[in-house]
C-alpha cells in the first residue's frame, strides 16, 4: 500500500489530505476512488478519527484509492469553519484532485456524523456512485433528500445523533439503512464490524 501526505489546492487555501492506494495499483488499476470525510471540526474531529480511519481500511480491502482531507481549520488544511458550507466545496475540490490524477474511476463518498452532512451536499455538486453515511447528523443538520445511491450506517445505542432520527429520516426518503445494535456513536468495540458492513457496500 502506498501513502501519500498531500496539500490540495482549494477554495480558500490548501487541503491537508492523506491519500492512500490499495495494493492493487502496483499490479493494475484501482477500482475506483473514495472520499472520506470526518466528524465536526471543533468537536476534535480529524482525518485520523478512528471511525473515519476504518472506513479508508474497508475503501482499501474493496480495491480503492481513499482520500481523507482534514476540513478547512483543521491541522495543515487553512481557512475557518464554515458550517458544511466550505467544507462541501473543499471536498469538491478534493475530489476534482482525484479525477485529475486517476481518471474519472467511479467515485463513492463516505462520511461520519458531521461528514456525511457535507458529502450529502458534495452528492448533489457531482457525480457519484454511492453514499455511505455513517451516524450522520440528521437531528443537527437539514439534511435534503439524497441525490445518489445512499446507505445509511447507525448504531441504535447512539448517543449523539439519536437513532430514531436516522431511522425517520431513511423512510422518509427510501434510503437503505443498516442498524448496528448495540453500538454508540463512535462504534466503540465495534469498528471491526463496521469495517465489514462498509467493505460489504463496495
């Protein structure tokens, strides 16, 4: 496997965004790309959240190139909070990097609580194969219906982001949902299964 450190040029500055490929470039193509985005920023959230970490291994087993960019204000990448707003446009920008370096391979964004609220906004700027949204902050956020494929990941024992409002929101719009019993907000003693559920998915 190979890791990149990259800084990607965005709208307010650079990105800070760690690349990485599946094994499977040095003996042929990857079979596509994923974007992965992490949980709220001035609530400690990081490309090297752990939840976001495990869905870049689940992207790496299924033949993926995974991309984690830290969100404007976040260690190296610059620019300020900005509520999902910026953030969805950093991820544009992120992934415009992408399709410029690897070709238009299918593209599947995956994101966690306050991630998956930006990658639902990025969904509806590109075009992409699939959503995967784990947790995400449907009681936080106004969350619109999806523009692409969505699957939704959620433990019934969160405590953040309440299950029953994933739940509401996944019948309202006819969106898969996948139930983690059990399993809190940040998946604790759960990440392996998560993994799975997610590599299941690709």
């Amino acid at each position: 496997m190979n890791r990149y450190k990259l800084r990607i040029r965005g709208p307010v500055g650079y990105i800070e965004t760690v690349v990485e490929e599946p094994a499977t470039v040095s003996g042929g193509s990857p079979r596509g790309l994923a974007l992965i985005a992490h949980p709220h920023p001035l609530k400690g959230g990081t490309l090297d959240n752990k939840v976001v970490w495990t869905l870049a291994r689940a992207a790496l087993d299924a033949g993926l190139v995974a991309a984690r960019p830290n969100f404007r204000g976040v260690g190296a990448s610059e620019g300020s909070f900005d509520h999902g707003i910026g953030e969805s446009d950093d991820l544009l920008a992120v992934a415009q990097a992408l399709f410029a370096h690897y070709g238009t391979l299918p593209l599947t964004l995956m994101g966690f609580s306050f991630g998956a609220y930006a990658q639902h906004r990025l969904a509806r700027q590109l075009h992409a194969e699939r959503l995967i949204m784990v947790a995400p902050a449907v009681s936080m956020y106004d969350f619109e219906a999806s523009a692409v494929s969505t699957t939704i990941i959620h433990g019934d024992a969160d405590e953040v982001i309440p299950f029953t409002a994933a739940r509401e929101y996944a019948d309202a719009h006819h969106l898969n949902l996948i139930t983690v019993a059990g399993a809190g907000h940040f998946f604790h003693g759960r990440l392996p299964e998560l993994r799975a559920l997610a590599q299941s998915l690709l």
